[in-house]
C-alpha cells in the first residue's frame, strides 16, 4: 500500500479524534532529550556550540528515522497498518491546531477580552497582557496559517515521501526549532543547526500550504507573492500572507516580546482583523485540510 494511501485515512482519524491532552505525546521524549542536551552540551566556544548542535540535530533525526522504519516494517499487516495510520497521527496537528484556535475565537467573540488574551497565550510567544481585540485575532490567525504548515502539512509532505521516518524526522527537527531554533544570546550557536534544518524541511510545505490557503479562500494569490518574501522568516509568510490576502486584512507588523517592540513585515492591505475575522480565517483552514484529503486522495489514486 502506498504512504498516500495510508495518509489519507491518517489525516481523516487525526481531525476527528485528535490526540487527548491528558496522554503522554512521543513529542515528549523529544523535546525532554533536547532539554538534556542542551543543559550539557551547550558550552565551549561559539564553534563548539554550533558542532554540538549539529550532533544533537544528527542524533534526532537517527532516532526518528530508525524509530520510523522499525514500526514500518510490520505494515504489512492489518493490524500493523492500524497501528501505522495510529501512531502516525501523533505526528500531526489538524484538530488540536482548530481546537486552540477555537478557544480563542469564542471568548473573543463574547467580548470577553482577558479569557482571549490568556487563550491567544498559549499559541504565541508575544507579550498578550495588552493585546486589544485586533491584536489577539491576528496572534490567532498568524498561528492559525503558520501552523497549518509547520503541524500539518509539512509532516504530510514527509510521510508522503518517507512515510514513518519521514514524518517522525520532520516532526523532531519542528521540535528543535521550536526549543532552540531561536537568535538569543544563549542558543544563537547552539540552535542553528535545527533552525536551518527547519527552514529546509519546511521550504516546499510552506508554499504547498499558501497555495492550499489561497485555493481555500478563492484568492489572497497576489498578497502571498507580493508580501511573503519580505517576511523574516523564509517559509512562515508563505501561509501568512495567503492568509492575509485571502481575508482581505492586515497581518504582522509590531509586537511585544518580554516588553520589548519587534518590528514585522506588514502582510495584507486590509484593516486589521476582528473576532469575525478569525472566524472567517477558521473557515478557511477547513477547506485548506479537505483540500489537503483531496490532494493525498487523489495521489492515492494515482499511484
């Protein structure tokens, strides 16, 4: 059976169940390895640091990949195809992505302003204790478009190319990133190999995930070429700036980090987005990942 085969009832479990917050997540194991690591391998000069990042980055992506070939090599039968199409869900993100989102939209919608700004928390790095209505939709719809690359698309990208070892290494070079891929004074040697190995990992998935957006949105073409490479990130503004066009509203531009302003490139033209915004944008998203079924479906079938 072909990984698109496999994929396809993959992605329709994952955005019917999702994965219950009280179990434990494999992401867990990762993410507690390179805490480790880097509590003791973090040291030295700048050049040491880099090499020892690389090491770390070198050992997930042979732990994933082993890991992933020894649960792929009994898919051959039933019940291995069912744990296969299981365990693979843990490696994607579209119904805990909606959820969060969600939570954010209905107390925002409410007019309640502080339950949105303590939802809008938990899926930004912002500051969100003086977020106003506009700031806390477009933290939400930024993470909303962003993540659909970074939680489901990319590791639907790399199942469809190397099924388990695939998505498992793509999903533990995520989890890097997210954990140390950052330019502080402590990480900036020490995370580069895992931001580098992101921004490639998520290079196609990116641009697949704007144009799904756009697909998703009947427009936003135009906005998600214009604006996207002025983004600071090489594959973030991808999916935000088709999202951003799609809405016909305005993302990006300042925010607060530790009390500090960061500068962002401005996506989109429109006014600043609402609650009724966001929920236009969670509208979107669900036709991007039907898209996505359609796109896997149909390679399903042609292979």
């Amino acid at each position: 059976m072909t990984h698109a085969a496999v994929l396809l009832p993959m992605l329709i479990v994952e955005a019917a169940f999702g994965y219950p917050r009280r179990w434990w997540h494999p992401v867990m194991a990762a993410g507690a390895l390179i805490d480790a690591a880097e509590r003791r391998w973090n040291r030295g000069s700048a050049g040491q640091q880099r090499l020892a990042g690389v090491a770390l980055l070198l050992l997930l992506v042979a732990l994933s990949v082993m890991i992933g070939a020894a649960i792929d090599r009994v898919a051959g039968e039933r019940w291995g195809l069912l744990a296969v199409i299981a365990i693979g869900t843990t490696g994607l993100a579209q119904r805990s992505l909606y959820d969060h989102v969600v939570a954010v939209l209905r107390p925002l919608a409410a007019g309640d302003l502080p339950a949105a700004r303590a939802a809008v928390g938990m899926i930004v790095g912002r500051d969100t204790d003086i977020l106003d209505e506009a700031g806390v939709a477009t933290g939400a719809i930024e993470s909303l478009a962003e993540s659909f690359c970074d939680g489901v698309v990319a590791p639907a990208f790399w199942f469809l190319l190397a099924g388990l070892p695939g998505l498992f290494a793509a999903k533990a070079i995520n989890t890097a990133d997210s954990m140390i891929g950052h330019r502080t004074e402590r990480l900036r040697y020490f995370g580069w190999a895992a931001a580098r190995a992101d921004d490639a990992v998520n290079w196609l998935p990116a641009r697949l995930s704007g144009a799904l957006i756009c697909l998703a949105g009947r427009g936003g073409w135009r906005t998600m070429v214009r604006d996207a490479p002025g983004h600071a990130s090489p594959n973030g503004g991808w999916p935000e700036a088709a999202m951003a066009g799609a809405l016909g509203r305005q993302l990006g531009g300042v925010v607060r980090y530790d009390g500090e302003p960061a500068y962002r490139a401005v996506l989109g033209r429109g006014a600043a987005p609402d609650a009724t915004d966001l929920a236009r944008a969670l509208g979107v998203y669900r036709v991007a990942c039907l898209l996505l079924w359609a796109l896997v479906g149909m390679l399903a079938w042609l292979l």
